[in-house]
C-alpha cells in the first residue's frame, strides 16, 4: 500500500467523526460534506511524515474550514420555510437524504442546533470541540487565533448561552414542559381528545402578521376550535427554553422559522402565541432544555 492509498484509508475511518464534528458547527449536512471533502483536499497536500495524531489534525483542518466558510458569507440568509423546502429538494438531488439530516438533528438536538447558529463563529467552534468534542484548549487557541485563555472565555459565553438563563424555577419548567410535550405529542398524533385535555376551555391563539400571511389564523377563540386547528400538526415542532419559558420551535434544516409561546395556568394552556417574523426571532433567547 503505497502512501496515498494509506491516508485514504485513514481519512475513511475517520469520515464519521469529521461529519459529526462538521454538521455541529454548520447545522447543514450539505456543508458538513463540503467541509469533509475540503479537509481530505488539505490532507492530500499536506506532508504528513510528522503526524503524530492523524485524527486530531484532521478535526482542526474542518475546524478552519468552518470558520472561512462562515467568513465568507456576506450576510445571513432570512430564512423562510419555502427556501428550506427549496433546499431539501437540492439535497436531495446532489444525493443528500433530507430524512437523513432531519434524524440527525434530532440526534444531535434541534434546540441545540437553533442556539449554535445564533453564536459568534469562533464561540460556536470553541464550545463544539471543547464541550461535544473534548478538544483540548491548548489546541483550540490557535485555529481562533487567540490565547488559550480567551478560549476558554469564548465556550464559557457559549455555554451560558446554550444553557440560557432559566427566570423560572426547575419545577415550574418540568410542569411547563409536561403540558407543552402533551400538546405536541397530541398533535402530532391527531389526538383530539388528548388536545382538549391540555387546553383551557377559553383558550386563544395569535399569530404575528407574518405567521397569518403563511396561512394561520390572526386569532382563533375556544379550545375546540383550537384543537381542530392542531390536528396532525406539529410534526416538526420540538421544545425549547424561550426567553425563560418552554416553547415549541420549528426550525427546518436548523434555521428558526417558527416559535410557539405557551402561557400555562393550572396545567391547562390559556394562550398559544405564533410568531414568525424574523426581527421578533432574532430578539427571542433561545436555550436548550435539559432532558
């Protein structure tokens, strides 16, 4: 085997924990791929004779690959339901599953997923290798471009972020969370009895004018109405700690485009909020639940 063949063979054993690594920090699987196969074009010109660990280097390579990939977008996409639609047929296309992907965030936690992408590029990258990844500070310092220490200050603010700062108490979130988790469970299986279980008889639901232009109501009265309204719906709703509350978000694909704020009185749901403009979004304190 000569030395080509041999590094081929060990970038292929190390192609899932690359994409793992990847998906973390871009949240696309399409740009995950794109940063592995960049990786292997850096290994495949590098001179490796040195290479105590393989694997570690090719973790940093992805890394740098991330961060000049985020650098070199202009400006965010606003992202609308239709472009992720548009782009799972792409990716599907280019022989991507989207199926595939949308396990994969669920395996990874969508929640997570939506908080990563509101981070700063160089904090994002240094809570995913330190925290999901174990990569030591002295080895993240450099690919940031800053001293070990600031490292270390730029997973601390991630961390913070991804936790969020819980206004309510633990048990009053468990309880928030047992109703909200019933409402979607019940949704997604088009349990109509179970709904109304869970919501107050005089319920109501608001949608933001840009939730109402993709089809929801304004504002919709009565539990009954309400239910019939949620029926088989939710499929792609998980919770998430919304400015200090559980809330359910939809985020195609990673990107937020739709979160649903309860208002919860005596275990029952008294109000349902939908909001979908993306100035109102980007304002929200998004956090990860602990399970």
């Amino acid at each position: 085997m000569d030395e080509h063949e041999w590094l081929a063979e060990q970038f292929e054993a190390n192609r899932t924990h690359l994409r793992a690594v990847a998906f973390r920090m871009l949240g696309s699987l399409s740009e995950a791929d794109d940063a592995v196969q960049e990786s292997w074009l850096h290994l495949s010109r590098s001179d490796t004779s040195g290479l105590e660990n393989l694997g570690g280097w090719l973790t940093t390579v992805v890394a740098r690959v991330y961060l000049d990939m985020l650098r070199s977008r202009t400006s965010r996409r606003e992202e609308s339901l239709e472009a992720a639609v548009s782009e799972s047929i792409e990716s599907r296309e280019e022989g991507i599953d989207p199926e595939q992907e949308v396990l994969l965030a669920d395996s990874v936690g969508l929640a997570l997923l939506v908080v990563l992408d509101t981070l700063p590029p160089a904090e994002r990258l240094a809570f995913v290798l330190h925290d999901i990844f174990a990569v030591p500070f002295d080895e993240i310092a450099p690919i940031v471009e800053r001293s070990e220490t600031a490292a270390r200050q730029l997973a601390s603010r991630a961390r913070r972020r991804v936790r969020g700062a819980e206004t309510a108490k633990p048990a009053d979130l468990e309880r928030q969370r047992a109703v909200v988790d019933a409402f979607l469970a019940a949704s997604r299986t088009g349990n109509f009895e179970a709904l109304l279980t869970v919501l107050d008889p005089e319920v109501v639901f608001r949608a933001d004018h840009v939730a109402a232009q993709k089809g929801a109501a304004s504002e919709v009265r009565g539990a009954s109405v309400i239910a019939r309204q949620f029926v088989g719906r939710a499929q792609g709703a998980r919770t998430a700690l919304v400015d200090g509350a559980v809330a359910a978000i939809v985020a195609p694909r990673g990107h937020l485009f739709l979160v649903l704020n309860f208002t919860i009185r005596n275990d029952k749901i008294v109000e349902i909020e939908a909001v979908a403009d993306p100035a109102r979004l980007r304002q929200l304190h998004l956090a990860v639940l602990d399970d």
